[in-house]
C-alpha cells in the first residue's frame, strides 16, 4: 500500500468519525444505579422500594419509571409521592432520551440544579408545588424540546 493510499484511507475514516461521532449512551444499568444513588439522599421514599439495587433488570417496571422500547428510561412522574429532598444529586447527564420530569406535589426543595439543562429531549418538565428557591437557572433555556413547564 502506498502512502498515498494510506493517507487516503485515514482521512477517509477521519471523515466518517466527524459525520458519525460515537455518543456513548448510558444503559439501563447506569440509569438504574443512578436513580437509587438520587433515592438514597431523599427522606421517605416509601413509595420508591421498587427502586433498588437488587431490582436492576426490572428498571422499566419500577414506580413512576417508563421506558423507550430499548430499555432507556423515557419518563419519571413522581408526582405526588411525597418525597423530600433535593435534586443536588440527580445525575441528569445519564438520561438523555428523558422526555417527562414530573415531580409535582413533593417536598423538594433547595435550587433547580442548572445542569437540568442537560436534558436535551425533555418535552416536560413539571416541578410545580414544591419548595424550591433561588432563581430559575437560565439553563433551561438549553431544552429545546421543551412543550410544557410548570415551576410554580
């Protein structure tokens, strides 16, 4: 093979690399370990004990959770489970196919975390009737794919 050749074939694969990049997508497993480290900082998550280490394989089933038909968690309505704590822990980079973030009617409370921004394919975002303070992190304006919000 010539030199010609080879720089012909490396710039061809550079070329595919910059019109193809490699996401690295979080599994369920990832989303799953996640969620219960988020569990594990609230107070009276009675209402998530399906939410569990032990419970890995049937994270689709879990409360509040729904799922893409790949296993990727889609959907996460908690609303009304009283549940009391903060979204400082929410990890949001591990949920990008997230398209409903419902935790209406809770006891949050702190700041919405600006890294919610992350959410890329969020539609909505419901975090109404709780107690949140501070400002409204302008990162929100990141969810392009936003159709409905409620932080009242």
């Amino acid at each position: 093979m010539t030199t010609i050749q080879k720089t012909c074939i490396l710039a061809s694969f550079t070329l595919f690399l910059l019109l193809h990049p490699f996401e690295a997508k979080p599994s369920s497993t990832t989303q799953a370990e996640s969620l219960v480290q988020w569990k594990n900082t609230l107070s009276f998550p009675s209402s998530l004990n399906s939410w569990s280490l032990n419970n890995l394989k049937n994270l689709c089933n879990w409360t509040g959770i729904l799922c893409t038909t790949t296993g990727s968690v889609s959907s996460i309505n908690l609303a009304s489970t009283t549940i009391y704590g903060t979204l400082k822990n929410f990890d949001f980079t591990s949920f990008p196919n997230l398209t409903v973030f419902d935790l209406s009617n809770n006891s949050l409370s702190g700041s919405i975390p600006p890294n919610i921004g992350n959410l890329s394919s969020l539609q909505l975002l419901d975090l109404s009737n709780n107690y949140f303070v501070e400002s409204i992190p302008p990162d929100i304006g990141m969810l392009s794919e936003l159709h409905y919000i409620s932080l009242f």
